[in-house]
C-alpha cells in the first residue's frame, strides 16, 4: 500500500513538473523541486528525459546537490556530474557524511577528489581512506566512522556534560557506544537511558552487552537481514579484535534493500539496476544485446533439438501446434521456482542443511502441478484433435517438464552461486534454455515413440 502511494505522487509530481516546463514558466518549477527531500529530486531527474532533466537539475538548491547525487542510479549521476564544473562538484560532496562520500568517490573526477581531500582535516581523511579500503558490499564500505562512545567507568552526568559540549549528535544516533582504553566495543547505552537515570548512575551499570557487533568484513545482504531481524536503527562495527570503527544506520540499509529488490527484478532480464531509464540508445542496445546474444544461443540449441525430429513433426503437423503449451508451461514453472530460490539465496535462508527438503518439496510440487495439468492439457489435445495417444504423449511431456523445471529452478541458481555468478542475473537464461530442451525432447521423443511405432 505504502510502495502504491509512493508511486502515485511520483506520478503526480512527474506530471506537475512536466506541464511547467512545457510552459515555459521555470517559477513553479523551481517552488516545486524545493519543496520535495534529496531522494525525492533523486527520483523525479532519474524519471525525465535528458533535456528537461538538465533544466530541472540547473533548478535544484545547491545545498541539496551532494545528496541528490548520493540517491540516483550511476548512469544518471554520471550525467549529472558531466554537467557540473569543478568548483561546483567540490560544494556539492565536501560536507557529505563519509559513508556517502565514499558512495561518490569513483565516480568524481581525479581533479575534485583531489580538491575534496585538501578540504578535509587529517581525521576524516583518514577516515575517508579508511572505509575506501573496504570491497564495495561490504559492512566497512557501507559504515560511517563517526561514532559517540563513551567509557565504562564514568557516571551518567560525566556522559551528559560531555554531550553538551560535543553540541550536536550524527544522524541517526539512537545509542552510544562503550570502549574500553584500546576502544574495544562492550556495548551501547539508549538515549533514553542517559535521560531517565539519576545523574550519579555509573555507566557500566546501563551497558547493553546483547546486541552483536557487525565484523567489518561482513556482506551487505548480511547487514541487511540483522537489521531486518533485530529491528535496529544502528549497529556498530568492530574489527577482527572487536575495536570499534564505526556504525551503519537504518537509512543506509534501506539502500541496501532497494537495490536488492531492483538487482532481482531487473536481474532476470538481463538489465542493470543501475541503468538510466532514459541512457543512449546505443548504450541501452549494447548492454541489452549480450544478453539477447546469449538468449540467442541457447534458442539454437533448444532449436537443434526440435531439428531431430523434423521426420516425426512433418508426419503429424499437430505436434508443431502443441510445442510451445509444453515449454510455456515448463518455463513459467521453472521461474517461480527460481524466484524462491534467487530470494532465499539472498536472505540467507538457503544452506546445506535444508537443501534436501527444499528440493524435495520442490520436485512434489511440479510433480503434483505436472499430473493435474498433464490432465487438462491431454484431455484438451485429445478432444481437439480426435486422438487419444496424442493427449498421452502431450500429458506426459507436461508431467516430465514440470518436475524437470522444479529441479532446475532449485539447482541452476545453486550452480550459478558456487561458480560466483549473480543468479538473479543468469538464471532465467540458463533456466528458459533447460525448459525449452526438456520440454521439446519429452514431448517430441514420445510422440516419437507412441504415434509412429
């Protein structure tokens, strides 16, 4: 209902911003950009045609200029940033959070990266280096090394007159952290806590020691699925000997989340999350033709199968009819199961230890969907073309494939994965390709062997 919502003001604010500019009359324009949040620009230039994107761009406070950029797809923003001079590119991301900046960093030219660090002081160039020295995906590129901690042996009042002189607090900072003298994490103090209790309190008696630390190493779908079990809003993350290097916020594991959901749904066509909805068209084609490529490829071979039996299809024309239902069929089957299996790849609900049930489970159920529509569809043959062993042959193609796409919907991400290729990316390709083979050597091997004997 939410994701509803969210897409019909987007639809709205389009349209608004749409007839504007085709008026001519950049004021409400201008009135309206600047009412929307930074993600809310982000999604609205990502929805525009170049022309009008630029115009819209050009409209946008210069304040809200680094987090834009921070919220659009790599194509879009490397648009945008074509269109910025240095100086202008520099204001925009120096006063970015680290986490965010170091979102930017590749795609900044040398020149701005250069100014950006002169611009910062020693301690957060450091920390800058730091979280870039972290893989891309991964706990420590995704932290923001700037942390409140505290130690164990002070008193609540201790804690808050510290606050006060600090004068304001990062993002997102529902918790402080507590180190020991080597800044080892022992655990957190609610905001709350430090609000309620006497001023003498000792802080060691409000240490929270429950909530796990996050190793720096640590996937980003990891981070994701502890945030999403544990409900937190931060989390902190410590190195191999447990020292405290920063924390990930809610907010940036939403990020996460999106891109996850976008990688799935786009990844099965063979399209990149990251692609601008409006790229070159030669761009667009290039990148879409690899795919379309290695589709052709497997056609020949699903092709070449169905040329083994040109003797058998010449003979009974109504096998040429029926082909498409039992691949169709098989294929649709296969991608459902492969959803399931792309998802709980993801989420980390798949291992070796229930690997056997899932498929298992998998294989009754295209085996009890094969039998029901292995029925529908040779009864249907049958009384369409007056011949009972042609809805047998048809029956049993239905029944074969179906259990085979369960197979494969369970196997070829799992195969994919352990060769290190992204299965959300790859696995409808090799999946339509297993199916299709399948599904025309059944049905045409036993038309083979019923109808001609």
């Amino acid at each position: 209902m939410a994701e509803t919502i969210r897409h019909d003001k987007t639809a709205r604010q389009l349209r608004l911003l749409s007839d504007a500019l085709d008026s001519g009359r950049l004021g409400p324009v201008r009135r309206l950009v600047n009412t929307l949040s930074p993600a809310e620009i982000g999604n609205l230039l990502e929805s525009l045609p170049p022309g009008k994107r630029g115009v819209v761009w050009g409209l946008v406070d210069p304040e809200d200029d680094g987090e834009v950029l921070v919220h659009v797809g790599e194509d879009v923003r490397e648009s945008l940033i074509a269109d910025m001079d240095q100086d202008e590119l520099v204001a925009a991301v120096e006063d970015l959070d680290i986490d965010d900046l170091a979102d930017l960093v590749e795609d900044l030219p040398d020149t701005v990266i250069d100014e950006v660090l002169k611009s910062m002081d020693r301690e957060n160039r450091e920390r800058l280096e730091q979280v870039l020295s972290y893989d891309e995906d991964t706990a420590g590129r995704l932290m923001n090394p700037d942390v409140v901690t505290v130690r164990a042996d002070t008193t609540v009042d201790v804690v808050l007159r510290y606050l006060r002189l600090r004068g304001e607090l990062p993002e997102h900072t529902d918790h402080l952290y507590v180190v020991s003298r080597r800044h080892q994490y022992l655990g957190r103090i609610a905001l709350q806590s430090l609000l309620t209790c006497d001023a003498s309190t000792p802080v060691n008696q409000l240490v929270d020691d429950e909530q796990p630390a996050i190793g720096v190493e640590e996937s980003a779908d990891e981070v994701a699925r502890m945030f999403s079990d544990y409900d937190w809003i931060s989390a902190p993350i410590v190195d191999d000997n447990n020292v405290l290097l920063g924390r990930i916020t809610i907010d940036d594991v939403v990020d996460i989340i999106r891109y996850q959901a976008e990688h799935q749904a786009l990844g099965a066509a063979g399209l990149d999350e990251d692609e601008d909805l409006f790229s070159p068209v030669p761009r667009a084609a290039k990148r879409r033709a690899i795919w379309l490529g290695i589709n052709l490829a497997t056609a020949f071979l699903a092709s070449w199968v169905i040329g083994r039996f040109e003797a058998t299809l010449a003979q009974i024309v109504a096998l040429a009819v029926l082909m498409p239902i039992v691949a169709s069929m098989g294929g649709v089957a296969g991608t459902q199961t492969l959803t399931l299996m792309v998802r709980g790849l993801a989420l980390g609900q798949v291992a070796h230890g229930n690997l056997r049930a899932l498929l298992t489970k998998e294989v009754l159920v295209g085996l009890l969907n094969g039998v029901v529509w292995a029925i529908v569809v040779g009864v249907v043959a049958a009384l369409w073309f007056q011949d009972y062993k042609l809805g047998l042959v048809i029956g049993g193609a239905m029944a074969i494939n179906l259990v085979a796409a369960a197979l494969a919907g369970v196997l070829v991400p799992l195969a994919l994965k352990r060769m290190d290729v992204d299965p959300a990316l790859a696995g409808g390709v090799v999946l339509t390709t297993v199916t299709d083979v399948v599904g025309f050597l059944s049905f045409l091997g036993l038309a083979t062997l019923v109808l001609l004997k």
